[in-house]
C-alpha cells in the first residue's frame, strides 16, 4: 500500500493473470476493500471451470475474468463458454478477453511457457458473443495487442465492447503501419469515444512495481492531444470505476 500511496492511486484493479492465482488477489481485496478490486484468469479447459468461477463471483465478490482464447486454444465464441457468460452477465461481471500478441509475464516468472494458436487470437470472434450476451461489458486489452484494425471493427459492431491502453503497447513496432500511440488514441477515440477507453497500466512484477511512467505518458498524450478533462476523467478513472461499481 505504500507504492499504492506514494503515487496518489485511489483505486485498482488486480488481475491474477494465471488460474490458481485466485486467493491471492482475493486476500488482497478483502483487506482493503475499499483500493482493490480483483478479476481472476479462468482454464476454459477445467473441468471445474464452473464451479471455480461461481466461487469467486457470488462467494469472493470478485468484479471480473480473464480470458485468453489463444493459450486456452479455444475460441472465446465456443458454446461451452456460454455457462460462464451467462454466469458473468448474471453477475454484472466484467470480461478481459485477450487478443493479438499474448505475453504474461509472472508465468515467464514462474518458467511457465506460452505456447498460442493464432488461429483463436482475432477479436473479432467477439462479435457474436457480445452480441449474444449484451449484459456483459467485454474489455479488449492493449488496443488489440497487435490486431488494430480487428478491434476497431468489433468497436463498430459492439457497444458493450470497451479497449483498454494497457502497457508499453510494444505491438506497434512490429505492425504493419508502425502507428505511434498518437495515432493510435485517434483511431480508437474515433471509433469507441472516451465512454469505453479505459487506462490500464499493465504494472506487475516487483520490485518494478506500479508502472507510473506509463500513467505519466498517456495522461501527457491526451493533453497534447487536447483532448477535453472531461473526456481525460473517464478514461483514466470514471469508466472502469463505472464498471467495477456494477
């Protein structure tokens, strides 16, 4: 809490990035109710998925979940996701739905491996589900993480489909444009406005701890920009505590 304080942060959200990882973000939570929130990665594959993620909706109160359809080698629209998302929309529950370049750096911490099938990694295989499931508030990570243009289209399609500006955003380099984050905020305040841009950090590991250059970076962007405070509080705070809130 202190690194929390030092940098003035009122709130966050934490995301346990791998299955297992659930009780401890939840600890976290519980004791300090009113700075954390947690969302929590699920195994499509578990035979206990459901069981898990009731657990953790309805018993710990966590806010939220975390897929990743390229690692899990499952595509977000598969029928045997529905029970979760009907679980999700019962509960108010926000869904990250990672696409695009997968990096998760406390499994290369734990020399955990990676391995993805780009084949389940295109966001527009949300379309139908968030059209489906209409309740649910679904959070594009990274601006796509690399598939841009996909995650625009989806944007179009969906209203219930938010974008968040997690990280350093180290997909541009290999993009085919080489947009830079300028650009970037441009194309998606285009398409999504500042109601479904949220801010995300992508602060993990310590002893680097909260990513404050990124904050410092992107709220000096939009300034630059001249994009209006009003538009500036909601997505570096007002949208994702409107989601959170329920």
């Amino acid at each position: 809490m202190d690194i929390i304080d030092k940098w003035k942060i009122e709130r966050l959200l934490l995301l346990g990035s791998m299955p297992g990882d659930e009780d401890s973000v939840v600890k976290a939570v519980q004791s300090f109710p009113a700075r954390f929130a947690g969302a929590f990665a699920v195994d499509p594959n578990s035979n206990v998925l459901m069981d898990n993620a009731k657990k953790r909706l309805k018993e710990d109160k966590m806010r939220g979940l975390l897929l990743y359809p390229s690692l899990s080698q499952i595509s977000v629209n598969d029928e045997w996701l529905y029970p979760l998302y009907e679980l999700a929309q019962e509960c108010k529950a926000i869904v990250f739905t990672q696409f695009g370049k997968l990096l998760i750096r406390p499994r290369d911490y734990a020399g955990v491996p990676t391995v993805t099938n780009d084949q389940f990694a295109n966001p527009k295989d949300l379309i139908p589900v968030a059209k489906k499931f209409p309740g649910i508030r679904f959070i594009i990570p990274n601006f796509g993480a690399g598939k841009f243009e996909d995650t625009l289209e989806v944007g179009k399609e969906c209203g219930n489909v938010y974008v968040d500006s997690a990280g350093s955003n180290s997909w541009m380099t290999n993009h085919a444009e080489k947009p830079d984050l300028k650009r970037v905020f441009q194309k998606t305040m285009g398409v999504f406005g500042s109601g479904r841009i949220l801010f995300g950090s992508d602060s993990g590991m310590f002893p680097r701890g909260y990513r404050w250059d990124i904050l410092d970076n992107q709220l000096k962007l939009v300034q630059e920009m001249r994009i209006p405070v009003p538009d500036i509080k909601k997505m570096f705070y007002e949208n994702l505590a409107a989601l959170i809130d329920g």
